[in-house]
C-alpha cells in the first residue's frame, strides 16, 4: 500500500521536478538528463520579455477581478441556500457547482457559444466571465460548509438584541465566515490564474501566462524561459493553495477543540 502511494506521488509530481530543474539548465536545445550546466541566466531573459509582462498582468488582473466577484456572487448564494428554504433548492445548488464538475472544454465551448449568439466581442471581461463561472463553485462551497457549522442561534440572539441585518451580518457572520471566504478566495484565485481551456475559448487575440506557454511549446530554442514561466506559475499558484490548506486546517481544529 506504501509503495503505491509513494509511486503515484512520484508519478505526479516528478515532472514537476524536472520543469524546475530545466529551468537551471545551460542547454537551450536538447532536454539531456542530467543537465550540462547550470545558470539562472533564463530567469534574467524571462524577466526581459514583454511580451510575459503583458500575459503575466492580465492573469494577475483577470484572476485578482474573477476572485472578487466570485467572493461576493458565491458567499450571496451560499447564505440564500443556507438560510432559506424553497422549492428547487437542491437543483439550484447543483446548478451552482456544476461548472466545477463539466471539462474545461464543455464550459469553454458552452461560453464561446454564448458569447456568440449574444454578439459579445471577446476581451478581458469574457476572459473574467469565464473564470467566474468556476470560480464560485470553490467560494461557494468553502461558506456553505461554514454556514453549516455556524450555530444559528447566534443569528438569532443577535437579532433579538437588536441588532439589524447589517449589523449582525457585519459583527456575527462576517468574523464566522472570514477565514472561510479567505480560503476560498486563495483557491479560486490559484484555480482561475493557471487556467488554460477556458480562457482558450474566452480570450479572442490576448495571451494570459498559460495560454502564452502553450503557445511558446513550438519554438525549442525557447524551452528554458517556457520553463521559468512555468516555475512563476508553479509558485503563484502553490502559495496560496498552501496557505489555504493550512488556513482552513487550522479553523477545523481549533472547532474541533471548541
């Protein structure tokens, strides 16, 4: 049992290993193992190019604008669902989550399609668009989970005290809920700035990093600065999912101990 899970890590994350290693290495034409060399003179190309600048700024902005809009539409949904109940409301949740749960390419497509036959010219905002539609799915099920673990009758004292709806919102479910959306925020944010299909279909003529490495496969010469952007990639998107993890392992033990 050991050696199988040890062989599937292996399995996953030695190609990771070698994107990083490659990143080092002073051959700009063969991938020969081990490497000639090495030198971090690519990371000083890298760091030149503009055209990774642009692509690196639009991730960064479509990615930081997906997560905010993805905080506020997923914590709304999942207080409705949570509070109130009404007909429908289980196919309402799984209409929710469902984008998180098709391929990439089904949603890519169903998008593309959409933007179409509504005549919407492809821009930043599409590529926003499309990174919120899954995005949600990972806010909205880190706060329904914390709804659910919130006594309501914290609520409800709060409301007999009087208090009003902002204001229990704002001092009772707000501090129950934060390192909740927080999480989920991080995990969003990391999902939707390494996504690659469904800004394929989204973004028209811009390049976001991923879309850009794709792109940049083609040219062997240009292997080495592909793999240093792989590496910012690699580092973007593991930070916060770490912190995610730790964030949220932390929450569930310190309310496990309560």
């Amino acid at each position: 049992m050991k050696f199988t899970a040890i062989s599937g890590l292996l399995f996953l994350h030695i190609p990771i290993l070698l994107i990083i290693l490659y990143a080092f290495t002073t051959d700009d034409k063969t991938f020969q193992f081990p490497p000639p060399g090495l030198t971090t003179e690519w990371f000083a190309v890298a760091w030149e190019r503009n055209d990774i600048h642009d692509a690196l700024m639009l991730s960064l902005k479509s990615s930081f604008l997906a997560t905010g809009i993805s905080l506020i539409l997923g914590t709304l949904s999942a207080a409705a669902l949570y509070r109130f109940q009404f007909f429908g409301k289980e196919t309402l949740s799984l209409i929710i989550i469902l984008p998180i749960a098709l391929p990439g390419v089904v949603t890519g497509i169903a998008l593309r399609s959409a933007y179409s036959l509504m005549e919407i010219p492809f821009s930043f905002w599409t590529i926003v668009l499309g990174h919120t539609t899954f995005c949600i799915v990972v806010v909205y099920n880190n706060a329904i989970a914390r709804f659910r673990r919130t006594s309501p009758s914290l609520i409800e004292a709060s409301m007999d005290l009087g208090a009003d709806g902002f204001q229990t919102f704002r001092y009772i479910v707000l501090p129950n809920i934060a390192t909740a959306l927080l999480a989920g925020g991080m995990l969003a944010f990391a999902l939707s700035f390494d996504e690659v299909i469904v800004t394929t279909f989204t973004a028209g003529q811009q390049s976001t990093l991923p879309i850009w490495m794709l792109t940049e496969l083609i040219r062997p010469r240009q292997r080495p600065v592909t793999n240093v952007v792989a590496v910012m990639v690699i580092v973007v998107t593991l930070l916060p999912i770490l912190f995610a993890y730790y964030l949220t392992l932390n929450t569930t033990e310190m309310t496990d101990n309560q």
